[in-house]
C-alpha cells in the first residue's frame, strides 16, 4: 500500500499540474517526488497521471483514485489533530468570510475569542464569494461564511441568521423608502464579485453604466462607499448590523417593497468530516447567539448572486 508521504506528493501534483511547482510545495527536489510518484504507480499497478500531457493530467484511474486520496490524507489529519489535543496542543482553523459580513462580525467575536472560551486558533481570511466557494471545496479552507444559498451533497450548512439590507442615503428624510424611488438617485457600487453588489443591482433595478455624473467609483469597502454617499449624496446599500455597529442608523433607512424588506441569509459551510467539527460548531453557536435572535423584520430574501 502506499504511504502518506507519496499521497502528498501525488495530491500536490495533482493540484499544480507540474513536477517542479509540486516538488517546491513539498519541500523535496523534483527527481524524489518523481521517484516517489512513480513507485506508488508501480505499487498499485496503474498510472494516476498522463505525462505526455502539458501540465500533467490524470487519468480515468486517477480521477477516481484522488478523492479517496483526499479522504485517507483527512483521515490521517484527524489522527494528528486528536493527538495534539490529547497533549493540550491547539490547531488552527481557517475561517473564510465575505467582506461585508467580516466588516462587523470580526469585531463582535474578538470579545469571545480574546477571552480564552476557545481551545483551538483561528485564522480568518477575507475573500469574495466565488473565490471563497473554490477555496472551500479545494479544502483550502475549513470554513466559510458567506450569504446563502449554497448547497453540497458533501458539505454542512448552517443557518446563522437573517440580517435586513438597508439604504444608506447620508441624510435622515425618511423612515422607509420605496425602492421604486432609489431608481432616480445615483447608486455607488461595491466592485465586481461582492454579492451585495448583485443583490443591489437586482433588488433596485440598477444599471451601473450610465449613471448620473460624469466619473464614478467603484470599491471593495462599505467605509469608503458611505463616505461618497455622504459626500455626493446618492444612495448605497449596507447591512444592517454594519449600520448599527458604526451607528449609521439614523441615516440608513428600511427599503420597502411589496410589504417586505430586503434581507440575506447568512450560513456557515464546511466539511460534515472536518477534523475541527466541534470547535467550527462551538464557533458557529457563538454567532448564533450573538445576531439570529436580532432580526425581528419580514425579509425577502435576497440570495448572493442577486436572485
């Protein structure tokens, strides 16, 4: 039977499509982890990898041999990481979460993480949905939290909670605003790849070209959005949390349409065999507790890529 050693080196393979990149990733030379490669072959008496091929490909063998790889090198992840927590080591688990969501809810954990009610460390990296998504399912990540929906045969989903999308329009003219009216103000956009982009552009009918002023801007920031808000007047969309947290209430007004508001539902995803399970749902409890009770509104839904 092969070795863990030549699963690494066959997944890293697999992942950069070239022998030197992969030898690199590995901290080996290239002829070993050749070596290596090659003798698990010869030991299981198929090719994984087509070599003629530029970067290497995997053959109908290899496709089906890799995700059994994936899950014996989990596997032997979870033995590691149970015998570090026997001798009172803690691991490190990667948190993935979209920008508009981090801006406030990393601050409101940091009281809970500084305080010691965890075991384990977390890493928590910003990234948009799409690349967020890749991450996740290249296991690059052990958890994202991001707006829904998602949906995976071989992944966990949680519901967080619901959070109202609000108007941020720098000046407090209205209790609620019908989004009929946002139609004629000028919209300023977080950039390409952030869902509440999308799910501006679809709840209020925006066309992001052609708008009213002769130069424009686009950021991947709420700050700097609201500042050209205030600025220059016009409108942009912000969550509600986000608005409470930097006290934006009394210029973030409730956009009403058909009876409802419009709202994103926030969930957590992860691997139902993640090795850091416990700690994820200790983690996921957290933030349950801390905003799903919060929302009292009926919301309609908006879902991360605008529908």
């Amino acid at each position: 039977m092969i070795s863990i050693q030549q699963i690494q080196y066959i997944l890293a393979l697999n992942d950069f499509g070239q022998f030197q990149k992969a030898s690199e990733a590995c901290y080996v030379t290239q002829p070993t982890l050749s070596m290596q490669v090659k003798k698990a072959e010869d030991q299981l008496g198929h090719l994984i990898f087509d070599r003629s091929k530029n970067p290497v490909a995997l053959t109908s063998f290899g496709e089906t041999l890799i995700p059994i790889l994936k899950d014996v090198q989990n596997e032997n992840s979870r033995i590691a990481y149970l015998v570090k927590k026997e001798s009172g080591l803690s691991g490190r688990i990667t948190v993935g979460v979209i920008p508009t969501i981090a801006v406030y809810l990393l601050p409101s954990l940091m009281e809970d993480l500084n305080a010691g009610a965890f075991s384990d460390q977390f890493l928590f990296k910003e990234m948009q949905t799409q690349v967020l998504l890749d991450k996740l399912l290249a296991k690059e990540i052990d958890l994202a939290i991001l707006a829904g929906p998602f949906v995976n045969a071989g992944y966990q989903t949680s519901k967080l909670y619901e959070e109202e999308i609000k108007c941020f329009l720098g000046h407090n003219e209205f209790n609620v605003i019908n989004s009929k009216v946002l139609e004629k103000e000028k919209p300023w956009l977080l950039s390409e790849g952030n869902c509440l982009r999308s799910q501006m552009v679809s709840f209020c009918n925006v066309i992001p070209e052609g708008q009213h002023m002769n130069w424009d801007y686009e950021g991947g920031n709420l700050q700097m959005l609201v500042r050209m808000v205030t600025q220059n007047r016009g409108y942009t969309l912000v969550p509600a949390y986000y608005a409470e947290q930097e006290t934006l209430h009394t210029a973030s007004v409730r956009i009403e349409g058909n009876d409802h508001f419009p709202g994103r539902s926030v969930i957590a995803v992860y691997s139902g065999r993640s090795i850091y399970r416990s700690a994820i749902e200790k983690l996921l409890r957290t933030i349950q507790h801390r905003f799903m009770s919060r929302n009292t509104a009926v919301l309609n839904i908006i879902g991360w890529q605008g529908g």
